[in-house]
C-alpha cells in the first residue's frame, strides 16, 4: 500500500513539473515574439525619419553627401550632386610681360635668368590644377641679351620656370609675338615644344592644327587662340605692331583683322567643327583683344563674344587690357550658354601704379586672377560646368625681384604679405569689383559658397 502511494506522488510531482517547464517555454516564446515586433516597428519608423542618404526620392539614383572641406578655399562642398564619371578643373592667368626691371630681378649675375622666385608663391596654386594655362605675350628670341618693352625678347628659362611652377599651356598668338621677327617667333616655338609644353595660337608648318585637344580626366577640352593684327583693311600685308611679318610666317599665327569680322567667325566655326569632329566636351577660345587699360570691354569686344556664343563656344578667355576686365554669362537664341572672362589683367610685369603715370596710374595693371572652371561628367555622358572660382593675384616687388602674390585668404591678416599689407588688400578688393556681378550670381546657382566680402 505504501509502495502504491509513493508511485502515485512521483507521478503528480512528473507532471507538476512539466507543466511548469511548458509554462516557462510558452512565457519565453512570448518575450522573444513581442521584442521582435518592438524591433521590427523601431526600424520602420527609423526609416522613415531618416532615410539613407544613398536614395534620392523618385529617381532611384545612388548619391552620397559629403562634409570634406576644400583645403585651397576653406569651403564646404555645395549641394550634393549625382554621380560623376570624371571632374577636371582647368585654370588661366593673364599677361606674362618680361619688363627690363623684371628681367634684372630674375638675373643671376652669371649669365643666366631665374624666374622660379618669381612663380614660388603662386606655384603651388598653378600645380593644384588638373590644366594651368598662362598668356605668353613674350617671344624667345634665342640670343643672350633678352630685351623688355618695346620690343620683348625674352630668354629660353622663362618657358622651364613656368613649366617646372606648374603651367601646362603657352598662349602664343599675341600684339608680341613677332618682336623679334622670323627667327624669334620660330624659336619661341621650338622652346617650348623641348619643354613638352602645350601651345596654341601659333605653328611651324600650314598642315598643323592651331587647335589644341586634350582628355582630362575623361573630359576632352578643346583650346584655340586668336590675336588681333595690326592690319587696317584686310587686303594690307599681316604685321603685328606693325611689324611686317615675313611671306613664310603669315599664315602660322592665328591672326584676325578688326575690319574683317566675318573671316574671324568663319574660322572659328572651322575650329569648332574641328574640335566636334575629336569629340571634345568642352570648347575654349582664347582671344587677344580690346583696348589697353580700358575699365570695360568695348562694343567689338561684345558682340564678338554674343557671336561666339552663338555659334556654340563654352568658354571665351581674353587678354591684351592689362587690367581685369568683366566676367560674364552670355546665352543665344538656341539655348547655348557662354562664360567669359573679358580681360585676365597682368600675371606679372612692371606696370605698377608708380611708373604708369599716365596711362594707368590706379594700381589696375597690378592685378591678375586665375580663372578656374570646373567641368564634370555624368553618369549619362553629359558635361556641366559645376563650378567657378576666381584667385586674385597681385604683383609684388621686394629686393628688385616681382613676385605674383596669391591673395587667396585676404579675410585672414596673417597671409597678407609683410611690408605690402594695405597694397594687396586694395588689390584685393579691385578685383573682387571689377569681376563684376556675374560671377558671384554664377557660384550661387552652382550652388558653391558666397564670394568673401572685400577687406575693409
């Protein structure tokens, strides 16, 4: 009997501890179901809140913000863009006059002509750029006693210390380029085609191209460049400054008559379609023209600028006024839209205000920029200017020697150069002036931050 209930009692303590062992799992199973679902509605609303930044609604494309700051301008990026195959930033600067007191301060004493001190400062901002392009308005004359105005004639080491600063491109075809006649504008040529510099606006032979093509990036740029001729009809023989030049060499510069317009657009579309036919992406027209020290560019300038925007030209850069002249955006009637720079002033030369009495005695023939122009390809194979930016510079002299001053930071007293403070923020402001309202409006709509106010 006692055997029996002592069976019976394991039985009911069996099954006592089953059910407790099925409560425990069902009591779990319930726990783990309902942190489930708690996870499950946490991530939704999440999601919703903040989508991820890699899906742009309604257009399924992929594109990431960023917060990385440019180290050259101190500027966060703009607005987030789509997605980009390739992006190039090309980069001009005006007129490189070798000046008598410019090529003292950058003699040796030993025969030799070092410009490299003058380039230090600037260098690094020239090499920052994917293409550097300067106008070359000096012919090498290929002797040992380099001459400065009137008639130029600069030596060989010009075209090494530009090359080894940083620059990519010569502009060729300027009022100068036969200073020093046949020989000169041949070897100016030879000079730098030893230095595997780029140069456009002259040739040595008919059957070569004065345009110039280049993949950057992935983006192919087209560059062509013009002169004006001292011609007064076009049927007068060709002279630069009224220097005849030689049967051999008239049609190897890229030349134009004021009184012959027509024959200028009809070689300029020539070189469109030129540049067309090589698939280029972005074209670039280079043009010496206007008046001297004038504030603004004169009426002839306009209209061929509207013309060639009309014809389809990106980018129209000029030079000659040895002042900055405007930039602007020109539009034609079939949606094509134009930026042009009228004017880059000076890169380096003499002309400071003290010694351009009359002709220039503001301080404007000390200023110069470096025009930059970022251009980008899609995705879809299409190329959009995404941004502009303008570097003044100013031309500095100390211990005999000109110097191009980077005013990059003039909101920021401890990059002003020693000794010149109050003269490069006056330089400073004149270009942040005279670029005109064109350019700070283009940055905006690029999305690119405000241009820095002037320096009181």
């Amino acid at each position: 009997m006692t055997q029996r209930r002592s069976s019976a009692n394991s039985r009911r303590r069996k099954r006592r501890r089953q059910v407790i062992i099925r409560r425990i799992i069902l009591i779990a199973v319930i726990v783990i179901v309902f942190g489930l679902a708690v996870f499950i509605i946490a991530r939704a609303l999440s999601a919703k809140n903040n989508p991820k930044p890699s899906q742009q609604a309604g257009t399924g494309e992929t594109q990431t913000e960023t917060t990385t700051v440019n180290p050259k301008t101190g500027y966060a990026p703009g607005p987030p863009s789509p997605a980009f195959e390739g992006t190039a930033t090309i980069g001009a600067t005006g007129d490189i006059l070798l000046h008598d007191s410019v090529l003292n301060g950058a003699y040796n004493g030993d025969g030799e002509y070092d410009f490299s001190e003058s380039f230090k400062d600037v260098a690094p901002y020239w090499s920052a750029l994917d293409y550097m392009i300067v106008n070359l308005e000096v012919p090498c004359g290929g002797d040992d006693d380099p001459t400065g105005y009137p008639v130029f004639d600069a030596p060989d080491s010009i075209v090494t210390d530009l090359k080894e600063a940083g620059v990519d491109m010569c502009l060729t075809a300027t009022n100068h380029t036969y200073d020093c006649g046949s020989m000169g504008f041949s070897h100016t040529q030879e000079v730098l085609r030893a230095e595997n510099m780029d140069y456009t606006g002259t040739r040595l032979d008919e059957n070569e191209s004065y345009v110039v093509v280049k993949d950057i990036n992935g983006i192919r740029f087209g560059f062509v460049c013009y002169t004006y001729d001292t011609r007064k009809d076009p049927s007068d023989w060709k002279s630069l400054n009224g220097i005849e030049m030689n049967d051999s060499d008239v049609n190897l510069i890229n030349s134009f008559c004021y009184s012959d317009l027509d024959s200028f657009y009809s070689s300029v579309n020539d070189n469109l379609r030129e540049m067309e036919s090589k698939d280029c992406d972005v074209t670039v027209v280079f043009v010496h023209w206007g008046e001297e020290y004038m504030d603004y560019p004169t009426d002839y300038q306009e209209e061929m600028a509207q013309e060639m925007c009309n014809m389809g030209v990106d980018v129209i850069i000029g030079g000659h006024p040895h002042v900055i002249q405007e930039f602007d955006v020109l539009t034609s009637d079939s949606g094509n839209t134009t930026y042009c720079l009228y004017s880059m002033g000076n890169a380096i030369s003499s002309q400071r205000k003290e010694i351009m009495v009359p002709e220039e005695p503001r301080g404007y023939t000390e200023d110069g920029l470096v025009m930059e122009f970022t251009f980008s390809k899609l995705n879809n194979g299409k190329v959009k200017l995404t941004d502009v930016y303008v570097l003044p510079t100013w031309v500095e002299i100390g211990g005999g020697v000109y110097y191009i001053d980077p005013l990059d930071s003039m909101t920021d007293s401890s990059s002003w150069p020693v000794g010149s403070m109050y003269e490069a923020v006056d330089s400073y402001n004149r270009t942040l002036e005279r670029i005109g309202e064109a350019y700070p409006a283009l940055r905006k709509e690029l999305g690119m931050p405000e241009v820095p106010a002037q320096v009181e």
